[in-house]
C-alpha cells in the first residue's frame, strides 16, 4: 500500500511504548521492522546487541523512509539494560512457556500500554531473534506475554510482521480512530423531510401503476417499502438521483392497473 503525503506526517513523537529487539540477526529485518514501526506512528527502537553490529546499511535500505526510527535506536548489549528504565514490559512469543505470566492478545496489550502511558509510565514490547524468538531468560524480565493467536500448524511470524501487527494495534486504540466512516464524496446526509418527499413520491407513481395489489396488502406494502427506504443510508445526490429515475420510468411507460376482484 502506497499514499503517503509528506504534507501531512503528524509528529507522533509523544508518550509511546518502545520496541525492543532482543538480539536480531539481519539489517534488513530491524529496517523492515522500523518502516512498519513507523507505519503506525511508533519511533522508539531499542536494539540489544543486533548479530551483524549497528549501525547497518542493510537496515537503513530496507527502512524505505523510516530512517527516523533508526536514526534515534538506543544500542544495549543486554536485555536487562534495555529494559531498566521502564515500568512495565511485554514479551512476544510463539510458544507456551513454563513461566506464571499473564498472557494477553495483541489488543489487550495496547489497551493496557495505552493506559499505563497515559498515566506517565514507560512501556516496552520485546521482540526476540528471527530463528528461535525470546529465551526464558529474557522473557523473565517481562511483566506479562503477549500471544498472537495464529494457526497453531504454523505460528512463525516473521519479525516485521509481528511488529507491524503490535504497531496497527497501538494506533488502532487512539480516539480519532473510528471504527467506521462514511466517506460523503461532495455530499450530506439527506434530511428526514427529503427521504419523507422520496417516499411520498415513490408511493404515488406505484400506486398510479397500480403497484399497490391486492387493495388488503396495500398498507402492509407500503409499510414494507417505507422501512427498506428508511434503512438506506441516504445522501442529497441520492434521494435527487431516486426521483430522477422515478419520473423517468414513469414518464417512458405506460400506467398499467392490475385488475381488481
């Protein structure tokens, strides 16, 4: 997916949780890590003795215009010293362990880290190396794990991946984020008063078609037609364009009656 406009990049750099990278193996998935951090408006990237050194090209390639993520990495040769600062810490992993954690989805984690934030604490998520993820050891410094459920015959995420989707997760808990948009093109709601004249209008030219058969039915049919128009999220072009095609039908056809018993 493409679309980024420089003309609107929000400065995202306030209170957020930091993710740290336990002992990555390649340049290009800490870039590729970064581009999906960045995707979501996360900055803050701790590396804990990276495999092939820091800084790397390969990283900065393969961040595609996230470098500022990279730019402001803190490098730690430990995972203790990447984690001392903060208050409370994640750790992801795949696989069931013999440690008492909680264990809790992507989403209630952010929830969580979002709230924790919000009250002037530091967060972090770990991640752990591409082959053989976080070790009991690391993991034992987390206040709780996170578990993605994914198809138990194949659970590997790849790096990235799984920071992209910790990332959407933490962006997807802000309040501008709405669940649902109705993108209006040019256009408003039509008011009640215009959905009522649609409807009006509809009614008489079907009963003018003699739409409205048997005489019994007809209250019930067009109480059934007034509902189904009333679930319509309908705009101003709509409701015009309906009466168009209304008059139009109409007007090329001729007015037939059903034939009354």
């Amino acid at each position: 997916m493409s679309g980024t406009d420089h003309a609107k990049a929000a400065d995202w750099g306030g209170p957020q949780p930091s993710i740290i990278l336990v002992a990555p193996q390649m340049g290009e998935n800490i870039g590729a890590a970064a581009r999906a951090m960045y995707n979501f408006g996360l900055e803050w990237m701790r590396l804990v003795n990276p495999r092939d050194g820091w800084p790397n090209p390969k990283a900065v390639t393969m961040a595609s215009g996230a470098g500022r993520v990279l730019d402001q990495v803190m490098l730690t040769q430990t995972t203790q010293q990447a984690v001392g600062d903060l208050n409370y810490v994640f750790a992801t992993t795949a696989r069931g362990r013999d440690l008492t954690k909680p264990v809790v989805t992507p989403e209630r984690a952010m929830e969580q880290a979002r709230e924790m934030i919000g009250a002037g604490q530091k967060v972090g998520i770990m991640f752990g190396p591409e082959r053989s993820g976080l070790h009991n050891e690391d993991i034992s410094r987390a206040n709780a794990i996170i578990s993605v459920p994914v198809n138990p015959a194949f659970a590997s995420l790849n790096l990235a991946q799984c920071v992209l989707l910790l990332a959407y997760e933490w962006r997807r808990q802000t309040d501008e984020i709405a669940p649902e948009v109705m993108a209006l093109a040019g256009t408003i709601p039509a008011s009640n008063v215009e959905i009522q004249k649609l409807m009006e209008h509809m009614e008489q030219r079907l009963d003018a078609a003699g739409f409205f058969w048997p005489d019994h039915k007809a209250e019930s049919m067009i109480l059934n037609l007034r509902n189904m128009i009333s679930r319509m999220p309908l705009t101003q072009v709509d409701v015009r364009t309906m009466h168009g095609i209304i008059r139009a039908l109409s007007d090329k056809h001729p007015k037939t009656k059903y034939p009354k018993n």
